[in-house]
C-alpha cells in the first residue's frame, strides 16, 4: 500500500502513513481490513486529526455530494466531503444557507460535524450540531447505521464532536435556515480591554446576527488589550446580490515556508489592519465575506517559518474571566510570546461528552511556536485548569493527556461509550490517540 507524508496546519505535526481512497458513490468498504484508520475531510483541521502514527489515512472522495435538496422542508443529503464553499454556492441562489459555520469554508460537512465547529454567534446558533437531521456512519465490523436523535441517538451524540472514532460518516442529513439577503451591514466598534470586549460581544450577540473580534496582542499589555468589534446585521429586504466564492480546497501549506508572522513585523501588520478596519466604520458587506474571513488565508500557516504556531483556544468560565484574563496578561508581559492573532467569541450552549461546547468567554490565542511562546502556555495551562477552562482539543496539539482529562469532565464516559461501539477503537487520529492515551 502506497505512504505519504500528512501534516497538520500548524506544522506540529508530521507522518508518513499508508493511505486509501475511499469513494462514497462506489466506495468499496470490503477493503477495510486493517487495524487502524484515520478518516480525512478536507485535511485543515489545525492539528491534524485526520491521521496519526500508524493508521491508514482514508481518503475521502464523492462524485455526486449531493444526494438531494428538498428546498420547501429545507433540507439536504449530502456526502461528507462536500464543503461548506459549494454549499454556499449551491443553496444562497436559493435563499438557504446553514447556522454555526466556521470561518474557513473550504472545510468539509465530515471535518464541521466530527469537531462539532462553531461560527460566529454561538449565543444564537449554537454549534454545527444544529444543522444535523440525521447521519448515515460506516463501520467495517457494523456496516451502515443511521442515526438520528430518535434513533441510534447513542450514536448520534457521539459521532457529532467525536473526531471520527465512531467509523466513516458516508451522508448527511441537514436542516438549512432561511437567508433573505446575502449583504450585511456592518458597524465596528473598539474596546481597550479583553474582559470589556467579552461584555460588549455577550450584550451585542442578541441585537446582531454575526460578531467578528480581534485583539492586537502585539502591543497589549496589563492595563490594555486594544481591538475591535465588527457586528454584522442582515439588510432588510429580499435580495442576493452577485458574488464570487471559490470552492478550490488549497494546500494547507505553500512549498516554502518563511517566517513573518513570528517576528516583530507582526507589530506593524497589526497597525495597518486595525487603522484599515476602523477608517469606515459602517460597511456594505457580502455574507460570505463576513462569515468567512479565513476563506483566503490558509497560506498564513506557512507565514512561520518551519517552526509553525500553536493556537490556543480556550472557554473561559464567565465568572472567572476577569481573574483569568488579569493572570493571562501576567504571563503574557512577563514571557512575551510572539502573538500573531487573538480573537474573541462568546459561547452559550451546554458541552457534552467531547464537544467543545458550554457556556463561557472563548478566547483563541496564536502563539509563534518558539520558546517563549513554549514557557506561555505552560503558565497558561496552569491558569486553565485553576480556572475551570476547556481547551479545544482540535486547536492546540500540544495539550497533554493530563490536562484532557482535567477539563472535560465526560472524557470517561466518552471512552467507555467508543468501547461499547467498538472495542479495538479502530479508528484513531492524533486527537483520538491522546484520547485513549495510545502512541500509534
Ligand atoms: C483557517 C481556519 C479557520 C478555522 N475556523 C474555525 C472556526 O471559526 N470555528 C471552528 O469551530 N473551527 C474552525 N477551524 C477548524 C476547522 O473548521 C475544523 O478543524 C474542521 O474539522 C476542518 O474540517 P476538514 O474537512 O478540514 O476536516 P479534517 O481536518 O479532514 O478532519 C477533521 C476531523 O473530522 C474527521 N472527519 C472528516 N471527515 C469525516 C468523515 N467522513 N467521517 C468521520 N469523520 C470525519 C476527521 O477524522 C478529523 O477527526 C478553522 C480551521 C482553519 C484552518
């Protein structure tokens, strides 16, 4: 069987792996016979949950991704591989769209459903799980099961942010909302401290359909973390205007990677980007260019050097947030790690088992991988766990087993529930690995 290196986005990490192609609308799952599989989407996931040290990497491939669209119930089948970029293309001329998408579009309805992603107002959306009907899931010792929250509901609740442990998601059935336009208008704020930030967006997510923060950390210190807020509002009226989205996945990474982001230039990106965003502050803005802004960004992962970045993503207890937020900025001004980004969201759902879900503050943090960026988050790990936090497991690679087990308080049940589906847990990936504290 033929081997190719896999590599997270953020260059953590790196296998070389026996892999196959895996066709949905021929797919020959007799084929499977293996010990060990890791499934891939789209293959942006940040820390590469799509392979691990000694899986077979299941490449996933759909000639038709759509199996059906029923446009008066709102709904849609799909294969897993289709990308939330064709959807969009497909279903806005239709004035349908789906809730909680994340920023990236060319990721998969697979890759959205197996982390249970988020978009950008959870306090109204939710996560991804909201859009999801009903699943189609293969496993090589099961077959196909369908499962819904009214039957299979076990199977249900632990494929949706289950890293691809139960077995292959083959088709999906979603529920799409109702998009009257597709212009925003949109008003940008400014703030001066994280923790006021956190209680503009928490007021604001009620009177705006979609929230974009961004905090220049490059020059934040104990007394202020200066940033901005764009709030994003639907334009009365029914309208789509013309648009341009382009469905191509790219390379995660460019063939050479140099180290920009990770150095001091970093202070003056920053500047422009803040003085560009705050010139006007009241825009005309197509959705896709509001619900998307990383759609054209994949390249900034190779804008480190081969050295790379950790993001840090992090649910903040509300209560807790101000100490924690004080305790971060300590560490921050005295280890002084290379920040490229820093943005803000505020959760209001309830996180079960694995899911990177519940009520809080959600802070993202990206740190130049070098040491000092290192000795931060040690002292940031500590101030999670002091402070109740949950991490997102498919942001940051570095987090320990340790450290899993502290912050999700349904990891055990999550184990034990894989165990019951499957013994061998066949499935396994870098995320699913640290999981069951197995090393490939
Ligand atoms: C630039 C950028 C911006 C991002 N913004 C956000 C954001 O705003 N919010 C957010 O929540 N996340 C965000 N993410 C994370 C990203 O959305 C998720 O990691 C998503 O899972 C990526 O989808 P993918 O298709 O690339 O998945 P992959 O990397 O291919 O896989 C991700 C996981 O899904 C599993 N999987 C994929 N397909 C299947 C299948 N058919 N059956 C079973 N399991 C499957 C894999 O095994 C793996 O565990 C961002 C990532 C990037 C790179």
């Amino acid at each position: 069987m033929a081997k190719k290196k896999f590599t997270s986005a953020d260059l953590f990490s790196s296998e070389y792996c026996q892999y196959i192609r895996y066709d949905f609308t021929n797919s020959s799952v007799e084929g499977l016979s293996n010990i060990n599989y890791s499934i891939k989407g789209s293959g942006t996931s940040i820390v590469g949950s799509f392979f691990s040290k000694g899986s077979t990497v299941i490449e996933t491939h759909s000639k038709d991704e759509v199996i059906s669209l029923d446009i008066d119930n709102k709904e849609i089948v799909v294969r897993p591989t289709i990308t939330l970029s064709s959807l969009y293309e497909l279903l806005i001329p239709q004035h349908l769209f789906l809730g909680s998408v994340p920023s990236y579009p060319g990721a998969s309805i697979g890759g959205c459903i197996a982390a249970n992603v988020h978009g950008q107002n959870h306090v109204k959306e939710g996560c991804f799980t909201n859009n999801v009907k009903s699943l189609v899931v293969y496993h090589p010792d099961k077959g196909f099961i369908e499962c819904s929250p009214n039957k299979n509901k076990n199977l249900f609740d632990l494929t949706i942010g289950g890293y691809g442990a139960t077995g292959i998601i083959h088709e999906v059935r979603l529920n799409l909302i109702d998009i009257k336009t597709n212009i925003l208008n949109v008003k940008t704020i400014t703030f001066s401290t994280l923790f006021e930030a956190f209680q503009l967006m928490e007021k604001e997510s009620y009177h705006y359909d979609y929230l974009h923060s961004w905090c220049d950390m490059s020059i934040a210190n104990r007394t202020k973390q200066p940033g901005l807020i764009s709030l994003g509002r639907y334009e009365s009226g029914i309208k789509v205007e013309k648009y341009k989205i382009n469905n191509q996945i790219s390379k995660v990474h460019m063939p050479i990677l140099i180290n920009v982001f990770g150095t001091r230039l970093m202070i003056t990106v920053n500047k422009l980007y803040y003085f560009l965003n705050t010139i006007r502050r009241h825009k005309k803005i197509l959705l896709h260019d509001f619900i998307f802004p990383s759609r054209s960004n994949l390249f900034y992962f190779s804008m480190f050097g081969k050295k790379g970045i950790i993001e840090h993503q992090v649910l903040i207890p509300k209560k807790k947030a101000r100490n924690y937020l004080e305790d971060l900025m300590v560490i921050i001004e005295s280890a002084s790690p290379s920040v490229s980004l820093c943005h803000l969201k505020v959760f209001s759902g309830d996180g079960s088992l694995l899911r990177f879900d519940g009520s809080g503050y959600c802070l993202a943090l990206h740190f130049y991988n070098d040491s000092s960026g290192i000795n931060a988050l040690k002292e940031i790990d500590k101030i999670d766990l002091h402070y109740g936090c949950k991490a997102n497991l498919i942001k940051d690679s570095r987090l320990s087993v340790g450290s899993i087990d502290k912050q999700y308080s349904e990891i055990g049940l999550f184990r034990s529930k894989i165990h019951n589906h499957d013994p061998l847990v066949k499935f396994r990936n870098n995320i699913i690995n640290k999981v069951f504290n197995k090393n490939g």
